[in-house]
C-alpha cells in the first residue's frame, strides 16, 4: 500500500489512473514481479504482488513511485514528494490470508462508499478476478487458479 502525503487526492482524472497503471506495467516489467490484485483509490492504492525478494519488491515500488511523481509534478507545476513515507507491505503466509488480500483491496470502494457494488468501480481488478474480464496488469497466482 502507498499512500498520498498527508492523505491528499494524488489519483484525480482517468488521465492519472492510466498513467499509475502504464507505471505499473512498466515497473512490474524492470522488477520481474507478478500483480495479482490491485484497487486505485483517490489518495492511496493497494497491490498483491509476488517478487522474487525484497529487493525486487523495493526496485517495483521505487520505480513506480518515482515515474508517478515526475508524471504529477509536471501536470500540477508543482515540486516536491506526494507519497506518506515509504509503502507498507507484509508477507502473505498463508492461503486463507491470500484470498483475503483479494477481497480486502477489491472490496475497497465498497467500503469507501464510493460504489455500492465492486464491479462499477473501474480501477481496480475486480472486474479480471471476479467477472473474467481480461486486464493486462494481472498474472494469476496459482492458488487462484486452482480454484476452478
């Protein structure tokens, strides 16, 4: 999870969520590191990713962060981070916690009371993991394979 210095919007126009998506794409590229869910909220977003390592998972959210921020600060003429401090993350060690995580990011519109159902909100995965609709950020983990 990362999240927009003191709460602020960092996600605001569709313009900003394809551009946070292509720099998904392309971190996830030079990190060799697998999504598995996503949701792209106002001031913050959440991502399942498998790395290799930590290091790989460092150099994924390093190079996401950094691309996002040039991207932000050249569309507002402004300076300076837009992040709160480094990301959070954890270790998923088990399934049960695993399809949890997919619930708990997808689900987070839901929650927010910005849909009432997860299938309108359009930035996030849902729509891949749950209605099969293809999106091209998404590797399937093979736990969420088994599941057919």
């Amino acid at each position: 999870m990362h999240r927009g210095n003191n709460r602020q919007d960092i996600f605001e126009t569709d313009e900003d969520v394809t551009r946070i998506k292509e720099d998904i794409s392309a971190s996830l590229k030079i990190a060799k590191c697998s999504l598995h869910a996503y949701v792209i909220m106002t001031n913050h977003l959440h991502l399942l990713i498998t790395p290799k390592d930590k290091a790989h998972l460092a150099t994924f959210m390093q190079s996401l962060a950094n691309r996002y921020v040039r991207y932000f600060n050249a569309q507002r003429d402004r300076t300076g981070t837009i992040w709160e401090g480094r990301f959070k993350s954890c270790l998923v060690d088990s399934n049960q916690y695993l399809f949890g995580l997919y619930k708990y990011i997808e689900m987070n519109p839901v929650r927010a009371g910005m849909v009432e159902n997860a299938s309108d909100y359009t930035w996030s995965s849902y729509r891949h993991n749950a209605l099969g609709e293809k999106d091209a950020l998404i590797t399937e983990h093979a736990l969420y394979l088994g599941l057919d």
